[in-house]
C-alpha cells in the first residue's frame, strides 16, 4: 500500500514517520502537481525505502531535497524519465541530498537553474545512469555542476552522463574514496574534476568536446584540502576544443581550451592507459597554482604526479597559448604530449614514461606568469610504479555492489 | 520555587486562554503530546497554539522578537515559544539557549494589506522532541481559520509595498521540510537559529524576568549584537550583523554551506573567510563574473553582493526563500565594502 494515500492521512490525522516497517516501494508519475507529489515522496519516504519515478517528463518549479538515509530514487531510464526544471523558481539546485547510503539512478534532470544534483556531507551515494543536461548546449548561463558530490566520504559515479555545465559535468569536491567510471561528459567547461579530495579512481569515461577533459586540482581557502592518491586510467579524452564558456571569475575560467588531463596543486596522480586525440592545447598540462593566496595550509606545488604508459594521437597542434605559432615553429608543427609548468617542491614533480614527448615552461615559483616562461624539452625521471598507497583508492565495494 | 510559580502562571495564562478561546468556540489548550509524539500533525490547530486566528495565539505562548531578523522579502514575523511544563532553560558560552524537550518555537509570516491589517500566509513551527528538533511549515486556508501541513512546501503569489513604498508581486515560496533543515543545520542536526540569549527581546511586560528565573547562565559575559540597521554602530559591525543573521546559518563551519570556506559566524573583516580577496569556488555563474567575493573598495563588482542582490535561482543568496532584494541590508553591506581601502 503507498504511504501517500491520501484518504488514509486523512483518516488518521497524522502522518507517521519513521516507522519501523519493511521498506516499502513508492511510485510517483509524471503529470499534474508532480512537484508537491515527488518532494513530499522523497520527504515521506522511510529507510530503505525506494521510490520510483515513472516515464515521463515531471515539470518542477523548485529544487527537490532528500534527507532520508539508505532511499533508492529509481527512474524509468535516463531517456524516460525527465525531471524538467526549465521552470525553477528556487533552490541553488535540481536537487540536493544530505543523506548517507543514497543511490540515484536511471533518470535525468535538464535544466536546472544551479548545480544538477548535489549531495553534501552524504556518505556512499551511488549515481548510476544519471544523466544532467542543458540542452541550449555549453553557456555560461548554464549552471555550474551537473553531479556534485561534496564533502563525502564514498563516492560513486557510474554510467551517467552530463553536458552543458558550465562548470564540471561531473565535479567531486572535498570528498574521499571516490569512483567516477563508465561516465560520458560532453560540452562542458571541466568534464570530470576531482578537486580538493582524496583516495578517487577515475576510469572508463569518455571526456570529449569539453574546454578540459579531466581536471584533478587542490585550491586554498577550503575547509577539507590535500587532494591527492588519484588514479586516471583507461579514459577516452578526445577532442576536448570546446571553448572554454565558464563565467569569469571562476578557477576553470583559466582552463585552456584542448587540454585532455589537468592537473594543479596535487599529490600522488597516476594517468596510465589512456587515449588521448585531439587535445589542442595540451593532451596532459601539470602545474602549480596559478593565482595568489594566503592560506599557511595549502601546497599550491604539483607533487609525485606520473604520466605511465598512454596513447597519444594527434594534440598540441593549436595551442591557446600566448607565442602559439613561434612555440608550433619550434617544435615542428604541433606540442608535445605533456606540458610541464616545471614548478616543483622536490625533485620529484613530475615522472613520465620513456617514449612520452613533453616539453616545460621551464618556471620556477608558483604564481609565476607565462611570460616568463623559458620553454624548453622535458627532461624527467621515468615512474618506477605507484610508491603510494592506493588501497583505498576507489569507492567502497559496497556501492559497486548496489548497482550489480 | 520561582519555576514552581511560573508553571503555576503559565498554567494560569492557559487557562485565561482556554476560557475566552471557548467563548468563540475556539480550541483548548496547548496541546503537549501533539509536540513530543511521533508523527506530524496535519493541522496547526492539532497544538493548540493559535484559537481561530494567526492573531488570536495561546496566552501561554511567550512573544520574542530578535534584534537582526533574518529578511524574508519583508514579510513581518510574529515568533512565539511555547514551553513545557516544569521547563529549565540553559543558556550555553555563545548565547544559544537550549530549550528542553516538549518545547515548540512558532514562527508566523505576515504581509500588511493596503487595508493597513497584517494578512499571515504561514506559520513555521520547530519541534523539540525526544529523538532532536522536528521543523514542519503549515499554510493558512482561505478563511485564516487554520492552517495546514505542507511538508512538501507551496508557492503562493503575494503582493505587498516595500518600506520604501516600491510594490512588489513575488512567487512567495514556503519552504518544504527538508529546506528548514537546510537552514536549521548545525553538524547536520536540525536546531533553532534566532534563539540567542542577548539577541532576543520580549515585548510583553514580565516575560523576560520570568524567563531569566527559568535560565541557567554562562560564566562569561553575555553581549547583544548590533542592530544591523542602527546608524550609531560602525558600519563594519552593522555589515557583519547583518551578514550573520542572513547568511551564518548556511555559511558556518558547522552549516549546510561549511564547504565554501566562507564563514559569517566569524568576526567581520579583512579575512579569507570574510570572503576578503577570495576567490569563487563552487559559485559557477553565480560569480557573476567578478573575480573576489568581496572585493575592497568595490562593492560594484564583488560577488557578495552581486548574488545578495540577484534574484535569478542559481544565483541568488540566500538559496531559499527570497524573491526579492533587500534594498536597506544590501546598502549597508555595500557602504562597508565601499569603505574598504582598494588593494587592486
């Protein structure tokens, strides 16, 4: 029986909550007055319980919000089932979760006014088969993020899809054991950034016709900082020459357009396995941090990151660099795979396999401009293996298995 | 002995008001169990708390007002707290009074009719139960004779005159139960926000002696904040009350926007923290395009105040419930930042 019978509220005057009964399963439809009638679902719903959308396109007006642990929201598919917001009067998102052990999975949201969907503090969120999209296509109207995990601990990404953000696609901030796999992201600023955390896999996705394809940074001024231990292996990032349409202001306003891998401030980054093409700028771009900062916490220094084993096609051949026809002169029609800012804390910055053309600015201090760069071959150690600890690289097993 | 007696009083109240209330064939008494049980009343008339009428409340309820009230596009607020019997009231080192359980905080929000009388769309109540604080918004019917349970929220169109005389007809949005908590959110427990001991003010004549009789204090020294709009403070003071009566409940280390490094719980300055020379994070277009939150010397293209003075969803700060701009808080925030000596 659904808990949202009306006649039976009615009847009994209250409404119970958390009782203790089996987990139930709650269907909302599409159609009339689906805002009041999904929000109160996701509000009414008891742990373990899963509530399932229907086919359709739901109109909504304002942002949903679930704060129940251990719920299931299920759609119809992520071409069946649409959570429209092209009407939002209210929330900074489509919708937002601040429950642990939630799992998101198989329906879409176009057009929210803000982020996609946002989980904050919501440990062990599974999004499968999600999709956010601006369908305008990349404007910097857009909101910023389409899937926003943040503060976290246990993050899973799989199958889902975002284009359109004007920000991230897929943006993982201040969170650690994070999995972002099997993902699409297209025509966005930064399709995939794991900022600010730690212990993430990114695997399996398809970064293509963003400005950046995977962006792996670490900023000051935040309460959770030190991102590192980040794998990126085995992703397509392809044609990423999207100019970059972030509003201003925004730290991936600076990301230039055709840069496959980016990585900014961080410790311990692995990229292996990956194909990179048609990366205009840089197919993989180390550096420090770009812009000044008073924060004592922070290492603005990229530090122990490896470039393994990858395929490189074509890239670097129309670089958004100030110089950019003298620097294609010099090195013979098109850029070398990775650009090394040369900034480094130890001798140990950057690693890159023998056989992977680079080249460096050639700068010494973080914040240093472009200007002052002192372009130059690459010269650098081979990596000898992850000397890391990557056990905990990786969301929890438990979350891999809810969407066996 | 004196809590004894204030019981006997609050009792007595009661029933003053249970005896006119029956005259208009109203409702009894308040309704305690209605506040501790589980479940979620689906009217406010289940508690007792008001007899017919958003202006006909419970003698027993204790009337407060706050001195930095949070804008909630200008619609007048009427705050009751309704306590237990036998209640002890402590007050912690910050201020925050901690209310026993059994105790209900009851907020009405009212706009002014061109008739001159106060027309109130809804009444928010926070429940403090065995199992934590419970917040549930309840909407007024047509008649204002009760009003009725909206977990899920509502939107109604409501036009008023700002002070200024300027008309506005705004989409009001009623928050949905989980929106109150995104607010009411200290370490992700649902708590009370006004209910700080120096900050709060009690109109009718007694109640404030009473309560303090009821309270246990800190050792330190308790200090009101400045009125956000008093002339006489310095501006940077009246910016920073204002910022924290608006913006702290989200932007604390402790709040649902504890992931944006930007803290107004803290003291108002030249900080980080402050949003003083700091860069966006997570604002997306919500920056506007400006590159500091706040940006000394420049109110005209600080992030601060571009978003406290959009209404754009998306952009717009606070995320929840303002449809408009607060004309008179956005000029004193604007007049701190503008005093700040240019550093770019």
């Amino acid at each position: 029986m659904s808990r949202l019978n009306f006649a039976w509220l009615a009847a009994a005057s209250t409404i119970a909550v958390a009782q203790p009964l089996a987990a139930e399963t709650i269907e909302v439809a599409a159609g009339e007055g689906a805002q009041e009638r999904l929000q109160e679902a996701l509000i009414l719903a008891a742990e373990g319980d899963e509530v399932v959308l229907g086919a359709g396109r739901f109109d909504l007006t304002d942002g949903l919000s679930l704060d129940v642990d251990g719920v299931t929201v299920r759609g119809a598919g992520m071409d069946e089932t649409v959570l429209d917001f092209t009407g939002q009067q209210g929330a900074g998102e489509g919708l937002l979760v601040t429950s642990d052990n939630v799992t998101l999975r198989d329906f879409a949201l176009e057009n929210p006014k803000g982020d996609g969907v946002k989980s904050k503090g919501a440990d062990n969120i599974v999004y499968h088969r999600i999709r956010v999209t601006w369908t305008n296509g990349p404007d910097p109207s857009n909101g910023a993020y389409g899937i926003y995990p943040v503060e976290s601990t246990g993050v899973l990404v799989s199958g889902s899809k975002v284009s359109g953000a004007s920000d991230a696609g897929i943006y993982v901030g201040q969170s650690s054991r994070i999995t972002v796999k099997n993902s699409i992201v297209e025509s966005n600023v930064a399709g995939i950034e794991i900022e600010n955390s730690r212990d993430a896999l990114v695997e399996n996705n398809i970064a293509t016709r963003n400005t950046g394809g995977i962006l792996v940074f670490d900023l000051p001024n935040l309460p959770v900082m030190g991102g590192g231990n980040v794998i990126v292996r085995q992703n397509l990032v392809v044609g990423n020459d999207t100019a970059n349409f972030a509003p201003p202001g925004n730290i991936v306003g600076g990301v230039l357009r055709g840069t496959g891998v980016l990585v900014m401030a961080n410790e311990n980054v692995w990229i292996e396995d990956n194909v990179f093409d048609n990366n205009p700028t840089a197919q993989v771009m180390v550096v420090a941090y770009t812009q000044s900062y008073t924060d004592e916490r922070y290492n603005p220094y990229a530090r122990k990151v490896a470039v393994g084993p990858n395929v490189f096609g074509r890239g670097g051949d129309d670089p958004q660099l100030d110089g950019a026809d003298m620097l294609l002169a010099a090195f013979g029609g098109s850029l070398p795979a990775v650009l090394w800012d040369g900034i480094t804390e130890g001798d140990d910055g950057l690693q890159v396999a023998s056989g992977i053309d680079g080249w460096t600015l050639g700068l010494t201090t973080p914040g240093q401009q472009f200007a002052e760069a002192i372009p130059g071959p690459l010269t650098v150690a081979e990596p000898q293996g992850i000397d890391w600890d990557f056990s905990n690289v990786g969301a929890p097993a438990e979350l891999e298995a809810r969407i066996k | 002995m004196k809590r004894a007696l204030f019981a006997v009083a609050l009792t007595a109240l009661a029933f003053v008001g249970t005896a006119s209330v029956q005259a208009t064939g109203g409702s009894d008494a308040i309704d305690q169990l209605a506040i501790t049980s589980d479940g979620m009343p689906r009217n406010l008339s289940d508690y007792g708390f008001f007899a017919g009428s958003p202006d006909r409340p419970n003698p027993a309820l204790i009337p407060y007002s706050v001195r930095n009230p949070l804008f909630s596009d200008y619609a007048e607020k009427a705050r009751f707290i309704s306590l237990p019997e036998d209640a002890y009231l402590h007050v912690g080192p910050d201020g925050r009074v901690d209310f026993p359980v059994g105790t209900a905080l009851i907020k009405s929000f009212a706009y002014r009719t061109d008739a001159g009388g106060l027309d109130t769309i809804e009444t928010r109540v926070l429940l403090h139960r065995a199992d934590g604080w419970l917040a549930l918004p309840y909407v007024w019917n047509e008649d204002r004779t009760d009003a009725v349970l909206k977990v899920a929220g509502a939107r109604m169109d409501v036009v008023f005159d700002d002070p200024s005389g300027e008309r506005h007809e705004i989409s009001y949005g009623v928050p949905n139960k989980n929106q109150c908590k995104q607010c009411h959110n200290r370490d992700g427990k649902l708590s009370p926000i006004g209910p700080v001991w120096p900050d709060m003010e009690f109109p009718r004549e007694g109640d404030h002696e009473r309560l303090k009789e009821l309270a246990s204090f800190p050792r330190n020294g308790l200090f009101a904040t400045p009125r956000w709009d008093d002339p006489a403070e310095p501006i940077a003071r009246r910016a920073g009350a204002y910022l924290q009566a608006n913006c702290a409940h989200c932007h604390s280390r402790s709040g649902s926007a504890s992931n944006s490094g930007l803290f107004y719980d803290e003291r108002l300055g030249e900080y980080a923290v402050s949003g003083y020379l700091k860069r966006p994070v997570a604002a997306g277009r919500g920056s506007g395009s400006f590159d500091f939150i706040v940006d000394p010397g420049h109110p005209e293209r600080s992030i601060l105040l571009y978003r406290m003075h959009s209404l754009d969803p998306g952009v717009a700060m606070p995320e929840i419930g303002r449809a408009t701009a607060h004309r008179e808080g956005l000029a004193v925030v604007t007049e701190w930042i503008a005093g700040l000596e240019t550093r770019n």
